[in-house]
C-alpha cells in the first residue's frame, strides 16, 4: 500500500540514524513514499520541532502518516503515542511536539503505544525511535487499525514557551527557529499585526536592541538593519535583507521577543 509518511527528526544527517529509521519503515512496507521534512532540528528542542511540524503538515493530502521525533526524554516516563485527527496520523513521544499541530487540526482519537506486537524486538531504550515509532507508523500504513496499538489515551496539551499578554499591553514571546537564511522566528502571533499597517504602529524588541518595524517584504527593507515582519506562517520573525538577523543580532533560539504598540 503506497502512503506517505513524512519524517521530522533532530538526528541531522551524520550518522546512521535516519537511514535506520528509514530500513525499519521500509523492511515493514516497502511501498511506502517517504518525504523528509527535516532532520536538522536543534538537538532536544521540542518547541522548535513542533513549530515545523505545524508550518508543514497541513499541506500534505490527506491520509498522510507524520511520524516526528525529537525526544530528549527517551526511554523516561514520557508516553510513546499514536493519534489520528480528520485528515491525518501522528507517530512519536507524548512530549508537546504536536501541540501545535493539534491545535490547528484536534486528534479524535489518541492511544499509547503499548502493545509489543507492532515493536521490534527487545527495543532499545535510546532508540525508540527506530523500535517502537517506526515500526508503529509502516503498521499503521498497511491499515492497522490504531486501537491495535495500544488503549487510548487523553492528550493534554503541554505548550512550552507560551506567548503572555502583560497588563500593559505588551506582548512576550520568544524565538523558536532559526530557518536557514537565519531568520529568526518567533511564537508571537498577533492579531493586530496583519500586513503593513499593524506593523508600523508596533515596537519590537530582542534583549539588546529594538528592531526596525516598516517592511512587509524583504525587498522593502534597508541593508544590515534587522527589522521585523509577519512570515509565511503567520509567526512574527526578525530578518536581515540578504543576510543573516542570527549572525547580526547574535540572538537565537530561547531569546525573549517583546512586542508593544508605539505611543
């Protein structure tokens, strides 16, 4: 049966991880259409691991199978799970890394990964990854129904880094990714900010500076000046035009983002 399953990982491309994940999803169902999201997710960042999953799963048909594993509580206390919502299945660690994804399109149906049948063998207390969630998704894409994997479960949100809104009206954030152009990407979404008119009346400041508001393309913005716009997910992010906001701010994941109205 040929489904798409969709991998997120913060493994990188180094060693044999991937490719093991990959042996495992294929030895199960050779069919399957495997598409890479990413696997250079900072290592252990969950936030950062959601946010992607979230900005790319909805634009894959429905049926798709997104298997994601960013997990540094492997092997803990921490539920392996399985989730099937509307259009798609969701495969890896009960950790927040769908949060964000669930919010956009709510599981109706959640089990924990329980049942050895549809693990590998003794499996690896390092590496579930390969042993449980891998093996667990190619099942699923042959059909298996998701109550055979485990009881169901209730999801609880865990949401890490959220966004508050101070009394005085300011907005506080923080950055969550670093896309390659070294964009820094925020969790602040802001429903006053939408399109060129919102951001001119805002001020927008990393720890050590405040960042130029104006802009609503990157063309628009003058050179080596870090400014701030609305990107293609909807997210507040600070740039550089042709170049990196990373490298000439210095900031990057984890820096706060405080967002106010100009007086």
């Amino acid at each position: 049966m040929r489904r798409i399953v969709t991998l997120l990982t913060d493994f990188g491309t180094r060693d044999h991880y991937v490719a093991t994940l990959k042996a495992v999803l294929l030895t199960i169902n050779p069919a399957l259409n495997l598409v890479d999201i990413t696997h250079d997710i900072a290592p252990q960042n969950i936030q950062e691991g959601g946010f992607v999953l979230a900005s790319s799963f909805q634009f894959f048909p429905a049926g798709t199978l997104h298997l994601a594993v960013v997990d540094p509580g492997v092997g803990g206390e921490r539920q392996g799970l399985a989730a099937a919502t509307e259009r798609h299945i969701f495969v890896g660690p009960d950790n927040g890394i769908f949060d964000r994804a669930f919010a956009l399109d709510p599981p109706r149906l959640v089990v924990s990964l329980q049942s050895r049948e549809y693990q590998l063998s003794q499996p690896s207390a390092t590496f579930h990854g390969r042993d449980i969630f891998a093996p667990a998704t190619a099942h699923l894409s042959l059909g298996l129904p998701l109550e055979r994997l485990g009881p169901s479960i209730r999801y609880r949100m865990i949401r890490p880094g959220r966004v508050v809104f101070s009394d005085q009206g300011e907005v506080h954030g923080e950055i969550i990714h670093i896309d390659r152009f070294g964009n820094l990407i925020s969790n602040i979404e802001i429903p006053f900010a939408r399109g060129r008119e919102g951001l001119q009346d805002l001020q927008v400041h990393l720890p050590t500076l405040q960042v130029f508001t104006g802009p609503s393309t990157y063309e628009e913005a003058p050179p080596s000046r870090p400014f701030a716009l609305i990107g293609s997910t909807g997210h507040l992010e600070v740039a550089v035009r042709n170049g990196s906001a990373h490298e000439l701010t210095g900031h990057g994941v984890g820096s706060s983002v405080v967002v106010r109205r100009r007086r």
